[in-house]
C-alpha cells in the first residue's frame, strides 16, 4: 500500500500546478521491506522440508512458488496486451508502456523474468516480483550460507550488507533507486538473505525473549521512524530485519496490531494490490487530461492521489477472491494431481 501510495502520488504530480509531498515519502523502500519479509517467511515455510528432504525439495518448492505467482500474473499481462489494443484503436497510442511489445516481451513478461533482463517490462511494479525468482532459484545455496556454521552465517551478513550497500552507494544520499537488472538483483538477493539469517536468530531464545517485548517493539520501530525522517533509504533499509523480528515474534501490542482484520485483509490482498495498480495511473492522468481538470492545486491533487490509492483496495479484493485465489488453488490441485510433493503451509 505504500508504494501505491507514493505511485499515485507521482502521478498526479504530472498534473498539478505545484511540486507537492508524496503521501508516503520514499514509499519504494516497502518493497526492500518486501524482500527481507520475502527470505523470512520462505524459510519459516520451506526449511524444514530442505533439512528433511534436500535436493528432493527443490522441484516441489520451485513449482508452488510458480503456481503461487504466475496465474494471476499472465492475467494481468494478458489484460495490460487488451488495454494496450483498446488505447492504440481508441486513442493512437499507448498509454500503459511506451513500447511496442515484441513475442520475447510477451513471453518473458508471462512467465516473469523481465526484472532479470529478459524482454522489457510491461507491468513497472512487477519487476522486484521478478528478480525475487532468482532468489528462489538460489534457494538451497542460501539455506547453506544462511544456515551452515556460525562463520558462514557471519561472512552472508556481511556480504548481504555489503551488497545492499553497494547498491545505495551509486544513487544520491543513499538510495535505493536502481531497478537494472544487475542492481536489482543484488538488491533482491542480499536483502532477501538478511531475512532468512533475520529468521535464524528468531530461533534463539534469547532473542525471542527480547524481541517478543513491547520495549523492544516500541524501541525498533521508534529508530526506523527516525531514520525515516533522515530520508537516507540505506539507514531505514538495514533496520528491516528488526521490524521483521519484533513483528514476528512480539506477544503484545504489536501481534494485537497486526491482528486487526483490515491489515489481514491488505496483507491477503497485497500481491493483486501490486500487480494491477499500475495501468490506474494511466488511466486516471488520461482522464483528468480529458476532463480539462489539469492543472490541480495542491489539496485537490493530495486528495486525488488519496482516493485513487484507496480505491484500489476494493478491486484488489474482488481480483484476489475471484482471479488469485481461485488460479491459485487450481494450479495446486494440478500439481497434486500430478503427485508432486508440496509442503501444507501455504
């Protein structure tokens, strides 16, 4: 939600007459947030069955993360290649990617390795959806680094860290701005790293002890506020794992937060939020561009920014119940089928 938050945002910046504040300065840094979370809950999920199973694990892994993400993906591919269509016809040119598509764009954009270099985006959100496939590729070897020896776990962090410093090193004040191939990457894979070694010292009782307390709740996301208003993305970026661990493992005020229904709801829905948000901004700067609304002042912009933002709520939970899930679920019972190992947890 952040980060449509901060797309809207500067999509009505287009079309106000003055330079007005993001909704959610620096929002893209959710999806950092997203990668850490992404190596947590993967090995919260799927270690168990490597330790038990090893390279047997593999495939089955491979293929749910793939029944998981790709359904409603080629969905969206598919609805952005008609809405393409429509606007050529209707309007004499493209308002949803500024390029003519080729069958490599098609192909790579299905099956999602655009983030990876592979033919051109489509969907702009959908690349970090993409390179985080490498990471899953990776898998075993990060479970080995992750989870090996006290030496090698130290020399992962270290190199995570590194690479996600590397990374921030290359854009003004430290951040996170690239989405190249190779930056991306990087940025996927280290980050994502940082969340399975965030998931190793969850097993310690010392530290669940400590981060299972408001104090270090309250002290965590205290630190990621400050350094939220620094507005230097590698500073908050680093602190990710911490806000994973206190949101994992607090028994207080934080589980009872996150245990609100709308949240639930918004963390249900988040990947169908992500992938159809992005032709909305299309859409609504061609319709404030027809309506002759153009140029807004200030609060009538925030205010649409904000509308627009909520209203793809609605829609996530209508495309998640009756698209995702729906997709989802059948491509599972086809792997059944199919007599393919998977674990239970979902």
């Amino acid at each position: 939600m952040a980060v449509v938050l901060q797309h809207f945002s500067s999509t009505v910046q287009i079309v106000c007459s003055v330079s007005i504040p993001s909704l959610v300065p620096h929002g893209y840094i959710a999806v950092d947030l997203f990668f850490v979370l992404s190596g947590y809950v993967m090995s919260y999920v799927y270690l168990d069955s490597f330790r038990q199973r090893g390279p047997a694990a593999y495939v089955p892994f491979l293929l749910k993360r793939a029944a998981r993400l790709l359904p409603l993906n080629a969905v969206v591919v598919v609805a952005f290649l008609l809405a393409a269509h429509w606007s050529v016809s209707t309007l004499g040119t493209n308002i949803f990617f500024p390029h003519e598509n080729t069958w490599l764009d098609i192909a790579s954009n299905l099956v999602m390795l655009q983030g990876l270099g592979i033919g051109r985006n489509m969907n702009g959100p959908a690349w970090s959806v993409s390179v985080e496939i490498l990471a899953y590729a990776l898998f075993p070897l990060l479970i080995a680094m992750a989870f090996g020896s006290g030496r090698m776990a130290l020399a992962a962090a270290f190199v995570s860290i590194c690479g996600v410093c590397w990374v921030a090193s290359q854009s003004p004040r430290l951040a996170l701005l690239l989405a190249d191939p190779l930056n991306a990457s990087l940025r996927c894979v280290c980050q994502f790293t940082l969340g399975m070694l965030a998931y190793r010292l969850a097993q310690l009782q010392a530290v669940k002890q400590v981060m299972a307390t408001d104090k270090a709740g309250r002290y965590v996301i205290a630190a990621i506020c400050l350094l939220g208003l620094l507005r230097v993305d590698l500073l908050t970026v680093l602190a990710f794992p911490a806000l994973v661990l206190v949101c994992a493992l607090n028994q207080g005020a934080t589980q009872r937060i996150l245990a609100w229904p709308f949240l639930h709801l918004l963390g249900i829905v988040s990947y169908s939020l992500y992938l159809i948000h992005e032709p909305f901004r299309s859409l609504l700067l061609h319709a404030v561009r027809s309506a002759e609304l153009a140029p807004l002042g200030a609060p009538a912009a925030m205010l649409l920014a904000l509308f627009a933002s909520l209203a793809m709520i609605p829609l996530a939970v209508f495309v998640h119940r009756s698209i995702e899930k729906p997709l989802s679920d059948a491509a599972r019972r086809w792997l059944s089928a199919k007599a393919v190992r998977l674990p239970v947890a979902r």
